[in-house]
C-alpha cells in the first residue's frame, strides 16, 4: 500500500524479492462479492463504480497504510485465480493522471486492461496536438507566458509553471 497525493490509497502486488523494484499497480477489479459492503464504504450504488480506478478500489476494500506489507496470499487480503482472458481481449494503454510525467513515460503502454468490462477506466488515446497561432489570438494560457530563455534551457513549454 502507498499514499499519493496525500490522499488516495493504492494497492501495489510486489513482483520481487526486497531490494528489488517491481510491483504491479492493481487499478480496478470486478466485484463479485461483499458488494453491499463496498457500497457502504465507497457511498456508492452502482456496480461499475466501486472499484474502477486504483483508489476507488481500495477505499471498497477498506484498505491503507495499516495494509502495508500485507501477504496478498491470504487470509485477509489475497489474489487468486480468475477466469481466463483471451489475449485478444486484452488492451493496453498509456498510464492515466500521468499527463506530467516526462516522456517516454507518459506514453509507454504499461496498463494493461480487459477492453470490454465495465469495471475498468477506458484506456486513453494519446493526445492530438493542434497547431496555432496562440500569440496572435491572445486568449489562453501559452499568450500570457513569457518567452523561452535564448539559450532554450529552463523551460520546456510555453505555458506558465504552477
């Protein structure tokens, strides 16, 4: 388990032995049971919503920082077996909330999702980018920011820092 943002719990499947970093984002799941229960915790009534984003997820499951270092065998918190999911049923997709990342990152299809549940976000599409003339027309962010440096260092765009 971690906190990000100072407020969404996630749940985290370490892959590897201690020392060794990797671990798989649990992002969403369909629930099969306890769903009153997940629907008390989450304040929410309809199915697809529960547990559809990785910290809806474990705020049905009631889950945070005490879950640390769970042992995800059981018998409290664990992961078993599912059905079967046929590889053409399979999608991925850039990684969502990762619009800051810097590239290659924001982009690299790490998620990985059934295309026709209900249960999970869509995948993104990458961004279109749409040329204009900003400057000129003066009613957006890019129109207000002040020049990059001659160099071409320090800044990397054209819209102001937050």
């Amino acid at each position: 388990m971690y906190l990000t943002y100072g407020m969404h719990h996630l749940l985290n499947a370490v892959t590897e032995r201690e020392g060794m970093p990797a671990a798989v984002l649990i992002r969403a799941l369909e629930p099969m049971e306890g769903i009153e229960w997940m629907e008390e915790a989450r304040g929410v009534r309809t199915a697809h919503h529960l547990a559809s984003g990785p910290g809806k997820l474990a705020q049905a499951f009631g889950l945070d920082l005490a879950w640390n270092r769970a042992d995800l065998t059981g018998p409290d918190l664990w992961i078993e077996p599912g059905a079967r999911v046929p590889d053409r049923a399979v999608r991925t997709s850039a990684r969502i909330g990762c619009q800051n990342v810097p590239e290659p990152w924001a982009t690299v299809p790490w998620r990985f999702y059934v295309a026709e549940s209900r249960h999970v976000t869509p995948g993104r599409a990458a961004p279109k980018l749409v040329v204009t003339n900003a400057r000129r027309i003066g009613n957006n962010r890019a129109s207000r920011a002040r020049p990059l440096e001659p160099t071409g260092k320090g800044r990397t765009r054209n819209t102001p820092s937050r």
